[in-house]
C-alpha cells in the first residue's frame, strides 16, 4: 500500500479516475457492437465461437426449461434454503411503495403532474469467468420485478460445454426470469440493446462486466438506457486508534480478490498506516489529522464502499455526500453488503458515486410528465408565449396556440 499526499498531483489524478484511454478496447468494441447491429444472430454466434469457445445454433441461444428443470439437479440440495434469507433481505429493502402519480392545481385552469411506469424490458448482464456472481442474479433481478418491470432477460456466458452454471439457473428461475440467453461479451451487450431474430430488444440494461462489457454499455448507451459504467471493485475506510487492525486489513485484502480491486485507507494511526503499507499489496493510503479530515478526503475519493470504523461512525456518515453504500461500526465489513445485507450490490465505482447511485427502484422506473391547460389559462400565457417563441425564432409554435384563441 503506498503513502499518498492529498496535495499530490498524483493525488489529483486518482480522486478523478484519471487513466490511459483504451482505444484499443474501444475500437474492438465498436466493430463487435457495429456487427451484431447488423448481422444480428449471426455475428452473436460467431463471437460465442471466438471468445468464448463455444459452437451454438440460433435456436440453442435461449436455455430451455429442461436445462433450467436439470440444474436443481446438481445442486446441493440446501442451496436454496441457505440462498432464502439473502433472497428475503432484498425482497424486503425494495418492497418499499412504489412512487404515486401526482398532481398539483394551480386553481386557475392548470393541472401539472407526473405519472410513473416501470420500463418494459430489462437485459441484465451477469459475468461468466472464473466465478458465476450468484448474487449479482438476485441483486438486479429484485429491485427490477419490484419496480414492476414486465419482463426481465438474463443473458450470461457459456460455459466450455454450452450449459450455463447451475446456481446462475436456479436463482433466475426461483426469481422469475422470463428469459436466459448464452451470450457474453460486447456481443451480449449489442444483441439486448438492438435486438436480433433470437434476441429481443430491451428497454435499458444492467449489471457489471469486464472493461469490455463496460465499453459497450457506453457505446449503446442513448439507443438503450443503462445503468453507471462498472469499472474495478473499491474499498476505503476511515479508521484510527480504536479501530480494530486485523478487520481493516481484512477488508483492504478482500478488494484485492477482485480484478483491478483497489483499496483506500484514511487513517489518524501511524502504526495502522505502517502495517498496512507493509501487509497490503496494493492502493493507497492517506494520513489524516483528524476524523473532520477523513470525512474530506472519503468525499474527494467519492468510493463504491465506504467503512467507517471509528467511534460514533453515525456522526461522521452524515457528513458523508460521495460514497456508493457506507458501512458503519466494526461489524459492517463490505462482505454482508455484496451478498445479503438488502440493497443492491451495484454501486458506482471509478469516483462516478459523487453523482450517481446504487442500484435501486428508480433505476426502473420512468415518469411521464403531465399537463392540463384550460382556453382561459392558456389565454393568460399568451404575451408571454408569443414573445418567447419569437425570441427564438419559432413562430409556427406560436400559431399552434393563437389557432386555439381565435
């Protein structure tokens, strides 16, 4: 772990994300997202071939309800009564009502209000690789069907034999997913946002992914929603004197089992800062004065996750403004937060949590802005229409309201 200064230019550049563009990445991206477009089913299958080594057909894109009946068969028959109570958690966070339609009256012929309705479709992306991200299935899936959202897709990578991983399968399906697709990549990320023979077209799409998978949901963003571009796993903590070492340095370590995963240590101890640097392959650490200068720097940082182990760590949360999730005390580690706390795993990460959020209801939800004007309200706003609308040179706008005055 290395000593930083937070009047260091080098500093600076890590609270911004600063790093080397990728134009590699974003060109292979481009053509891969630019040949699903067009070829469709084609170039899907093509790309499952060359990245993930696997021969499909169109119509084996789509797991099948025998595959889905045949994972529970290779399950430890206790899998889904020790998935429940992280499964209840989730439920529960976002079981909260729902945003009602609303409107105001101005008494004198106006109606404002806005109306709310889930999105229609969601893709939800989850990662193959080395491990399956069992959580990140019911992480997403809840706080989707929860919003309202009609019908959900999940599209993961194949497996070497073509099946999908069991657990993925059993979450999806005792969640209700209305599809799964073996599909990965920039690839997967093209075929839900512009749709193909096999693979419907979603509404806005979700969940984490390599550098790859994130460049994509870039470049289709504007033709689909999306949620924040993932990039590697943070961690930072504020700790001190009274803070226990041996959880800190657990925390900071559990980072690094991620890709990328990086850790900050804000701390007031120079012993806690000495054995970190010493015991801690990799991020940074900052030497504070105080817990008023650690509350700064967290909020420079801006972090996915944020602990807090320090007396009285309520105190310092209210003052906490850039942070994905906060966990507050010495027995919050960021472990019950990834897998069966309640919210949502999915944070924004790379410094986007000083203006993005976690995962949530909203993040499925759209609203739709309502207007009700009476002839004599409209009659009231008209010197005022009249003269905007020349101002900016649109007189036809105009004439749709004079038409209704005359």
């Amino acid at each position: 772990m290395k000593l930083i200064s937070t009047t260091s230019q080098e500093w600076q550049r890590l609270c911004a994300r600063q790093t080397v563009r990728k134009r590699r990445i974003e060109e292979r991206v481009r053509t891969i997202v630019d040949d699903v477009c067009q070829a469709g089913d084609e170039a899907l299958l093509r790309y499952t071939r060359r990245f993930d080594h696997v021969r499909l057909k169109s119509r084996q894109l789509r797991v099948t309800e025998a595959e889905i009946s045949g994972a529970f068969q290779h399950l430890d028959p206790k899998f889904a009564l020790q998935l429940k109570s992280a499964i209840q958690n989730v439920q529960t966070f976002y079981s909260r009502p729902r945003l009602k339609p609303m409107r105001c009256f101005d008494g004198d012929g106006v109606v404002l209000g806005e109306k709310f309705d889930p999105i229609g479709r969601v893709g939800i992306y989850i990662p193959g690789g080395t491990a399956s991200l069992v959580s990140t299935v019911y992480m997403t899936v809840i706080p989707a069907k929860k919003a309202g959202v009609k019908r959900v897709i999940l599209a993961t990578p194949p497996r070497k034999d073509g099946s999908i991983d069991p657990h993925i399968l059993a979450v999806a399906s005792l969640l209700d997913v209305d599809e799964v697709y073996k599909m990965g990549g920039a690839q997967a990320i093209a075929a839900m946002a512009f749709g193909t023979k096999s693979i419907p077209k979603v509404d806005k799409i979700v969940g984490p992914g390599n550098a790859y998978v994130a460049e994509a949901k870039r470049q289709v963003f504007g033709f689909v929603d999306v949620d924040t571009i993932a990039g590697p796993s943070e961690i930072a903590i504020i700790a001190n004197r009274y803070s226990n070492t041996q959880y800190v340095l657990a925390d900071l370590l559990g980072e690094t089992e991620h890709a990328g995963g990086i850790g900050f240590l804000i701390t007031t101890s120079k012993a806690l800062a000495k054995l970190a640097r010493k015991q801690i392959p990799g991020g940074y650490c900052v030497m504070v004065k105080n817990v008023d200068e650690a509350v700064d720097v967290a909020n420079q940082i801006a972090p996915e996750h944020l602990e807090i182990m320090v007396r009285r760590p309520q105190t310092l949360a209210r003052r906490i403004t850039r942070a994905g999730a906060i966990f507050l005390g010495q027995y919050s580690p960021v472990t019950v937060g990834d897998y069966v706390a309640g919210p949502s795993h999915v944070l924004p990460t790379g410094g986007a949590a000083g203006t993005f959020s976690g995962l949530g209801l909203d993040d499925f939800i759209r609203r739709t802005h309502l207007v009700t004007y009476t002839k004599k309200a409209l009659e009231r706003m008209r010197e005022p229409l009249e003269q905007l609308t020349s101002i900016e040179g649109l007189p036809k706008h105009f004439d749709a309201v004079k038409v209704r005055l005359t």
